[in-house]
C-alpha cells in the first residue's frame, strides 16, 4: 500500500515538472518571436521596412552608426 502512494506521488511530481518545463519553453519561445520593443540608445530611424517572409512580420529598421549594428522593431499595421 505504501509503494503505491510513493509512486503515485512520484508521477504526480514529474508530470507538475514535464508541464512546468512545456511552460517555461513556451514563454520564452513567444518572448523570443516578440523581441524587445525599446529602441536601444544609439539607434536612428531608418526609412527601411522589413517584411519576415516566415512570420510575415513587418519591422521598422533601426541603425548604429557607430557601430554598424541594425536593430528590427516590429511595427503593427
């Protein structure tokens, strides 16, 4: 009886793991895709409009002269 309760507890405890951890990469996937929404000081607005052809995102671009860094601001419609 008592090997029963520790292994319904110990299935209890992994699947709470495996679904925190489909979370966690959830989360950080969207935050990933979202990117930052402020503009990192340095950065002038360009008048280039980048089009993702895989999310079909449109993006403003931003550019670091001193650095030659480009920096993509997603833009809403």
């Amino acid at each position: 009886m008592m090997v029963a309760a520790v292994l319904v507890l110990y299935v209890l405890v992994s699947a709470a793991v495996i679904f925190g951890v489909f979370l966690f990469t959830a989360w950080m996937r969207q935050r990933r895709l979202q990117g930052p929404s402020k503009v990192p000081p340095g950065f002038k607005r360009t008048e280039e409009i980048y089009y993702d052809p895989t999310t079909g995102v449109r993006q403003r671009v931003w550019y670091n002269e001193a650095t030659g860094e480009r920096f993509y601001q997603r833009e809403e419609k």
